[in-house]
C-alpha cells in the first residue's frame, strides 16, 4: 500500500493522558499536514511541514500540542494533558511540491477521552 | 461567515439521476478548488480540483467554477448507491495554498 497510512487508528485514553499519534506520507511527497475532524464538521487545518520544517501552525494547537517531522520523512503529532474537547478525528494528509497541491489523506486516528 | 459555505442535506436523488452539490466560498482570492467524498467513518478522498473558471470534466464528475458569483458545484451524472456520502468542498487562498478551508460537507443518498 502506496498511500498515507496513520497509526494508531484507535485511542482511547483518560483526561490528563498524553497521547502521540504517527503519520507517514506517500513517499514522494514532501508537503505534510495535520487536520481535525469533529462529526458533522469538515476537516480543520491544524499544520504544515515542507519537509522537515513546520511551516504554519493554526491558533487552533494550543500549547498542549506539538508536531514534529524530524528527517523530514514521518511526522508525530503529541496531545499533552488531553481533555475531553480533545476527542475527534485527527487527519494526516501529504502532498508533492506543485501548484495544485492536491492532498491526500490517510485513514486517520480516531481519539476518544474519556 | 464561514470560509466555505455547504448545505449539509442530505440530498436525494434516484439510481441514475445527475446529483448536483454546490458549495459557496467567502474570499475573493481563493485559488484551487477540490471536491472531496467521505463514507461514514472513514476519511476524505480526493475525488477532482479545479481553478479555472468553467467546467471541468472527470469520469461522472463534472466540477464547475464561477469565481465571480464565489461559486464551486460538482455533478454527479448516471448517480450510483456508490456514491452515498459526505461531499466535501475546500479551497484553498492566493499566497497560502498549503491551508485547505474546508465545508461542513454535503449529505447525499442515492437511491435504488
């Protein structure tokens, strides 16, 4: 399989837990982008990497969320302290270098705090 | 105002009807244009992107682009059962194209 895959595509963990999620791209591409899905609503963009730099960061990842895409390959995506607003669909999505920047996104990582 | 504007339906249409779901956008320096389909409890699929003014044809996909009226629709002919889902629109602006605004997404059932 030749797509963008997450892991894992489950977690369920208790208020104050902090959890890491794993993208990893298409291979070709260098473009990587984080978005959360909350139900009923479209993907919210959360931020970007060109290669290994983080390039824009949404208001919407507060202090308690990191990002990180050290060789430029993978990225991790850490939730410190969760809380219970934390709870949706988090989206990884890569895409090549063009104008059109289309992208493509993996099955995501469906976060649930209890 | 939202960025980009969907009725979330749902719409529905018979077995074979042209579905048409249409999408309105708020900045005027929006550049590319992408319709995405999302199943139940899965993630968004890229189904075509467009930004010139006009039509543009895939398959059964057919996006129009109007950037004077801030108008985007998809339409769907010879609609399958398949094709249920979530319609997903977002844009992207001028001078930021790696950020996607997207819709809330529109509904559609097609019926045997």
């Amino acid at each position: 399989d030749t797509g963008v895959s997450q892991d894992p595509r489950h977690k369920i963990t208790k208020r104050g837990q902090n959890v890491t999620f794993r993208c990893d791209p298409i291979s070709e591409h260098n473009r990587l982008y984080w978005y959360r899905q909350t139900l009923g609503q479209g993907p919210e963009f959360l931020t970007y990497f060109q290669n290994e730099a983080q390039l824009e960061k949404s208001r919407l990842l507060s202090d308690r969320f990191s990002a990180e895409r050290p060789k430029g390959s993978f990225s991790t995506l850490e939730i410190q302290r969760t809380e219970q607003g934390d709870s949706a669909m988090y989206l990884c999505a890569s895409s090549i270098a063009d104008p059109y920047n289309e992208q493509f996104f993996g099955p995501g990582t469906r976060l649930t705090v209890l | 105002q939202k960025e980009v504007e969907q009725n979330s339906g749902p719409l529905s249409v018979p077995e074979g009807a042209i579905a048409s779901l249409n999408c309105t956008y708020s900045d005027r320096g929006s550049q590319s244009f992408f319709w995405y389909r999302q199943y139940s409890g899965k993630s968004p699929e890229l189904i075509m992107f467009i930004y010139s003014n006009g039509d543009k044809e895939d398959g059964r996909f057919t996006a129009q682009l109007n950037k004077a009226s801030q108008y985007v629709s998809l339409l769907i002919r010879d609609s399958q059962p398949s094709d249920s889902a979530t319609y997903l629109c977002a844009v992207s602006r001028a001078g930021n194209f790696n950020k996607f605004y997207f819709g809330s997404g529109t509904k559609l059932n097609v019926k045997p």
